[in-house]
C-alpha cells in the first residue's frame, strides 16, 4: 500500500514537471559580432574554415542570405535591434563616443524608448547583457542595468575609444582592459548566467567587442589559424559559441532555446564581406548586409536558406511573440516577426528595407531592387605596406592589444 501511494506521488510529479517543461517559456541567446563580414564565416563561402561552430547553427536551423544592418556603423544598428525601430524613429543616429566632442560624449538613446529586456523581464525572463551596449555611457541612467537588464559585464562603448573600461553592473572592474582575455571571460560570464537561470526563462544579449579593432586574442588561439590575427580571432568566437551550445545541452535547455548570431554592420579593415562592394561606414551592400542565423530545434526546420530581404530590427517583434509578448501600441515599430520565414509559412516579409546614414535616407532595397538615394563615398585605397597612422591603435597604456593590426589595404 505504502508503495503503491509513493509510486503515484513519483507519477504525479514526472507528469506535473513535463508539463512544466512543455508550458515554459523558451530561453533566447542573442549573439553579436562587432563588425563581422558575411564573407567571414564558412556558411557563407568563407574558404578559410574557421567557424564549424557557427556553421553548425546554420545547418541545424536557418541561414538569412540577403540580411541587413539599418545603419553601417555600431550604435544605431544596436539600438534598433533593442526597441524595434529604424535610426530615424529612435534618434541614436550616431555613434556615442568618449573621447570625441563633447556633443557625441553626451550621446544616449533617449529615455523614452522602450528597450526589449523591458519587455521580457515583466514575463518573468531574466535578462542578462554581456560586452558592447554603445546606446549611452555618460550618465548610468543611460546603462543597460537602467534599461532593463539585471545584469552588465562589459565595455559601454567600442573596445577602440578611451577610457577602455570593463564595467561590471555600475562600477569599473578593469581599467585598463586586457583585451586578449576579453572573448574568453565574456564567454565565461555567458556560461555562468545560463546555468543561474537553468530553471527560469533568460534572454542572454552576448554582444562580444570582436572582430572590431584592435584585435585581440587569448594565448590558446593566437597564432593557430594560419590566417593571421583576424583568423585566430574569428577561431575564438567559433569557441564562444560552441561552449555556449554544449552548456546548453548540458543542461538540457537546448531544444527550449532559440540561438541567434548576426553581426552590427559589415566589415572593416582585415574582414572579408563575401565579395559585396564596400565595408563598415558605406551603405553599399558590403556596410549593411550582415550575416544573420538562427538556430531552434523542433520549431526552426533545420538546413534552410532565406533569401528574403529582412533586417535587424525585425529580432525585436520575433523575440517578443517568442516570449508571448505584445508589442507596445503606443509608437510604431518598423520591424516585423520573422515567423512566417523561420516556419517556412511564407517568402513575403517587408515591401521595402530602408538603410541610413545619420540622418540621411541612403538606401532602399525592394525585391531584387536597391535604389542609392545618396551613394557612399568609397574610402581612398592605400597600397599594402603604406604608412597609416591609427589614432585609437593600442599603445600599451590605455589599449592592450597586439601592435600588428589590420592595414586599410586589408
């Protein structure tokens, strides 16, 4: 008898926490390069091979080939992946920037805006942002721990501009930064957040600071690629990624989340943008079109290949209706769910993709079409070996990374 009454206890409680599991919200991870080329990874035609992780993500769920950046430079793509809406709509048209003019020091995505961890976490996500933020840095109201996120490790800005400073929450754990280390112990916070919310839904926001300059790598990678610096780096953000995927499966979350990695504009100098025209700071192909994947078993048929224009933003309606959430009725929002695409329900998303410049409309793609509003100017080539001055290089002061960085021949 005795038995019989625990045996229907142990059924009770298997059935209630499948149920549990079944009805959980599901956990998301967003990861962001820093100025990634599609021509980086190979699922994109890399010849170099470097990324079998990431390219796993990619034959295991979707790989967008005609994906964009709404600006060619880091902070507005950044804040319009957070709130949803183009450059124009959220007025971060410019890079904040410590070291420059005093107006761009002031810089911050205005306080209004409603950011996507704000979203999240009243539906009981934790939410936990690790590396580059770059929506604000002057005041901490303009923090990510004011916007949402209960957590921050990171550089609030680019891993170039001084002060390079590692805050953890609201004060500075590191000054200056040992940026070899960087990929290796934003990985580790990563790991480490999965496993304290194993048992609640989690937005991660892994932004990592490479392969933006100055590049650096840890002593495991550097010098292992055969393909330079810019290859070991790209070898270690392979790493990143599959030490976050074998936590997950680990603890078997990985089929309850949805992996995403994307880039916040093109290349620049020592990256490759898969043979479009331009880079980082042009609007042609090679500025804004970024490479973008998304990985979830069991709801995201594996080994697609989309072809539909989409665009950065169009993450802040996906997550959320991921999440079960509604989008805010007071303002409009520009992006637009992914769904019906990572279904496989539809080919038709967005009539136009718009790309932006400051406050200059640049571009604007439709179809099979892109119109040049106002073309970008291509940057004066140098031959290789010509001399170039790099006023934020590293100086073994204020920026610790290697001295031998990516020439603008590159």
């Amino acid at each position: 008898m005795r038995l019989a009454a625990v045996l229907r206890m142990v059924a009770i409680f298997a059935t209630t926490a499948l149920a549990a599991a079944a009805t959980r919200q599901p956990n998301i991870i967003f990861i962001l390069a820093d100025d990634l080329g599609s021509g980086d990874l190979g699922s994109y035609g890399s010849p170099l091979r470097l990324t079998p992780a990431i390219d796993r993500l990619a034959a295991e769920g979707a790989r967008f080939t005609q994906f964009y950046a709404p600006a060619p430079y880091c902070a507005p793509s950044r804040a319009s992946l957070l709130t949803g809406r183009y450059p124009s709509r959220h007025g971060l048209l410019g890079n904040p920037t410590p070291d420059g003019t005093p107006a761009v020091d002031q810089l911050a995505l205005a306080a209004d805006e409603i950011l996507l961890p704000q979203l999240l976490r009243p539906r009981g996500y934790a939410t936990g942002m690790i590396g580059k933020w770059h929506l604000g840095h002057k005041t901490v109201e303009s923090w990510p721990t004011r916007r949402g996120f209960d957590s921050y490790y990171g550089i609030l800005y680019s891993n170039d501009m001084r002060p390079v400073q590692l805050i953890e929450q609201e004060k500075i754990a590191e000054y200056p930064v040992v940026q070899a280390t960087l990929t290796q112990r934003y990985t580790e916070r990563a790991l480490d957040f999965i496993t304290a919310n194993r048992e609640r839904p989690f937005f991660l926001y892994l932004a990592h600071a490479m392969p933006h300059k100055p590049l650096a790598v840890s002593e495991k990678f550097a010098g292992k690629s055969g393909a330079g610096l810019y290859g070991d780096v790209l070898a270690e953000l392979d790493w990143s990624v599959e030490q976050i995927m074998a936590k997950l499966r680990a603890l078997g979350l990985d089929d309850q989340t949805l992996v995403v990695f994307s880039s916040d504009n093109g290349a620049y100098f020592g990256g490759s943008n898969g043979g479009l025209r331009g880079m980082k700071a042009m609007t042609s192909e090679g500025g804004l079109r970024v490479p973008c994947i998304a990985r979830w078993p069991g709801r995201i048929p594996a080994g697609q290949t989309l072809a539909t224009p989409a665009i950065l933003h169009d993450w802040f309606p996906t997550l959320l209706a991921t999440a079960g959430g509604t989008l805010p009725g007071d303002r409009a929002i520009d992006g637009r769910t992914l769904w019906p695409l990572l279904a496989e329900k539809s080919t038709q998303h967005h009539e136009a993709i718009f790309g932006f410049q400051g406050t200059t409309l640049r571009t604007v793609r439709s179809d099979r079409w892109k119109l040049h509003v106002e073309a970008s100017q291509p940057r004066a080539a140098l031959k290789p070996g010509a001399p170039w001055v790099d006023p934020r290089a590293p100086d073994g002061v204020t920026i610790l990374a290697p001295a031998g960085q990516a020439h603008p021949s590159q």
